[in-house]
C-alpha cells in the first residue's frame, strides 16, 4: 500500500526555507523562520517525513546537532553518504557532493548512512582573509 504524503502550510513553509537557505538549517534556523506558524514538535514531524520522502537529508554537525539540507542529484537509489564540511568561521554547513563515503564491513553488517563532518575554513571564507 503506497504511503498518502500530507501538503500542509508548515510542510510547504519548512521545505521552501531549506531549500532557499543555500546551506544546511537546524531545527532553530526552521523556527525563527517561521514566524510561529507551528510548534517545533510539528516542525520535528516535518522533518521526519521530508526525510521519509527524500526531499531532504540529515546532517550531523561537529556539535552534534542535526541540520537539513535539500536533496539535488538523488537517483533511485537514494543516498546521502557524502562529506560534509562546517566552517569554523562563518559556522555554515555544506554538502561536498563528490565525495562519496564507502566502507567495508565485518560479514554480517550492513551500512545505511554514514555522516562524516569535516571543520575547517570554507572557500568563502578563506577568500576574504
């Protein structure tokens, strides 16, 4: 049985945000946003099922703290095990899309996702310095 996908205003709101971002966003960044539209459980809801339909990915920052960028070149066989990189300076989050993470697992382990964070100074950043 295919899974019925809800449009609400906050799921709309959410989704144009990150996407106009040009950046990964926190849960926080989607809040002030949104000019109090929803509660940040909604918000939470949200972004479980725009993960759940591969319209965004999760991004473990150096802190720990989970960011959402939008997803671009996904294929039928949808991963997001790529770099990602969090400037010390501007503290941005940015997906390095050609870097694909590959492991090689023990018999009897088998990989879903990987999140690997690199810090260090973005390119932007380092042009202005």
């Amino acid at each position: 049985m295919k899974k019925i996908t809800r449009n609400t205003k906050a799921k709309a709101e959410i989704l144009k945000f990150i996407i106009e971002a040009n950046r990964a966003v926190s849960h926080t960044d989607i809040q002030k946003s949104l000019g109090g539209i929803c509660d940040r459980v909604t918000i939470y809801r949200v972004l479980e099922r725009l993960t759940d339909e591969k319209s965004v990915h999760r991004i473990v920052n150096v802190d720990g703290v989970i960011n959402y960028a939008p997803c671009h070149s996904c294929s039928s066989h949808h991963t997001h095990n790529h770099v990602h990189f969090s400037c010390i300076t501007c503290k941005e989050l940015s997906c390095l899309e050609n870097n694909e993470i590959s492991l090689s697992l023990p018999e009897g382990y088998f990989f879903k996702e990987a999140f690997l964070t690199v810090s260090g100074i973005c390119k932007n950043c380092s042009s202005h310095g």
